[in-house]
C-alpha cells in the first residue's frame, strides 16, 4: 500500500497540485470540450491534464487516445485499484473463449478471458492482424499480403459467409486491480500453458465480422 501512495505522490504533487478526482465535484470531461481544443478554458484543460499525467505515471502499460479517455470516462484508480472501482459492470463485457468466434474488439474495448477457471478480466491496449500462414518471423506469403479476411489461399474468393480475421490483442491484464486480477503465480501459469494467453500475456483470437467492408475498417472507422 506504501509503494502506491509513493507512486500516487510522485505522479501529483508536481509543484504541490492536487490530482482531480474524475468523481469529484468538477468533472473532468466538461461540454466545452465537445467544442474543439480552443473553446476550452485553461482551468479545465489543466484539470485534465493534471489526472492524465497522473495516470501515465501510475500505469505500467502504454496510455493512448482510446485508454486516457477510458480512464477518464470510467474513472481509473491512481491508488491501485484501476477500474476494480468503477461503474463498469463485468457482466456486460465481452467474452473471449478459446476456440471459438470473438467479437470486433476494437482497442480500448473491455473483455473477460474465460480461462476454465477464474476469469482474466482486461483493457485491450493494442490489436494487430495474425494471420495463421505468418511465421513467427514474419515472413508472409505473397498472396497474404492485401488478401481480403477470409480468404483461403491464391485464388481463392472469399465464401458468403461472415468473414473471419486471425487476430492478436494485447490485453493490460492489471487494469482491474488486485480484486479482479490474478495473482502472478496463475498468470504464470497461464502463460506456460499458452492456451488462454501466450508465453507474452498476449490473446489470440479468430474475430468474426459482420461483412467484409466491415472486417476493411480500421479503429477509425469500426
């Protein structure tokens, strides 16, 4: 508990600011900020800036665009916790089974991995294409390259069915804090086993798409 509030004070106390707290009485996304980064007062924008500041410091994973908005919007924890006290229900999260279809996970999504055991609640930080014919090395068939998802080899067209792309996320697999992550030990063992995860931490999945115009999206545009 200690190292946390050493962390928590070395993330704050720059020039003796007090970190907002994104469920105190000023809110940290304000209707100004709908308006484009100019129509924002100063206070507010150095408001959100102190809490963001604070995050990256107290956060061992990478915090882009989709996870600095979710830590704001949901109220990430700079004591330890992360999102383990947020109003996030885990009930509604999408669930990663092994061997079967995932949803589009685009990255900031929040997902339960069902391990056969206890569940392995995560923040998507980053996803990528895998398709099955790349080596570990990266080498690619040719015919791989620009290949529509679902394509089957060279010359092949694409089936009517819902197309499905062989995909990698990597999950913050402690941004629900101690209460609802896995003790080191069972990571460990998750990773040795490299059935729910990989030796890396990271998930493989095969992501079902509604269309194929829709498997072309990127996180932009899905």
């Amino acid at each position: 508990m200690g190292g946390d509030l050493d962390v928590l004070a070395t993330a704050s106390d720059r020039g003796g600011r007090e970190v907002p707290d994104p469920y105190g009485d000023q809110a940290l996304l304000t209707p100004a900020m709908t308006m484009g980064y100019d129509a924002v007062p100063e206070r507010e924008r150095e408001r959100l800036r102190r809490y963001l500041e604070a995050v990256v410091a107290a956060r061992l994973a990478p915090v882009h665009t989709a996870v600095a908005f979710n830590a704001v919007y949901f109220g990430y924890d700079l004591g330890g916790e992360g999102y383990g006290g947020s109003p996030l229900c885990l009930d509604d999260f999408p669930v990663i089974t092994f061997g079967e279809c995932a949803p589009v996970l685009p990255v900031g999504a929040m997902v339960c991995v069902a391990t056969g055991s206890d569940p392995l609640f995560a923040e998507i930080i980053y996803r990528e294409g895998a398709h099955p014919e790349v080596s570990a090395h990266g080498d690619v068939p040719a015919w791989v390259s620009g290949a529509p998802a679902g394509a089957k080899g060279l010359g092949q067209p694409e089936s009517g069915d819902p197309p499905r792309r062989r995909e990698l996320l990597v999950p913050d697999l402690q941004a629900f804090g101690p209460a609802l992550s896995l003790s080191p030990a069972q990571l460990h063992r998750l990773r040795t086993r490299r059935r729910w995860i990989n030796g890396d931490g990271h998930v493989f999945v095969d992501v079902c798409y509604p269309s194929s115009e829709a498997a072309r999206h990127d996180d932009m545009t899905t």
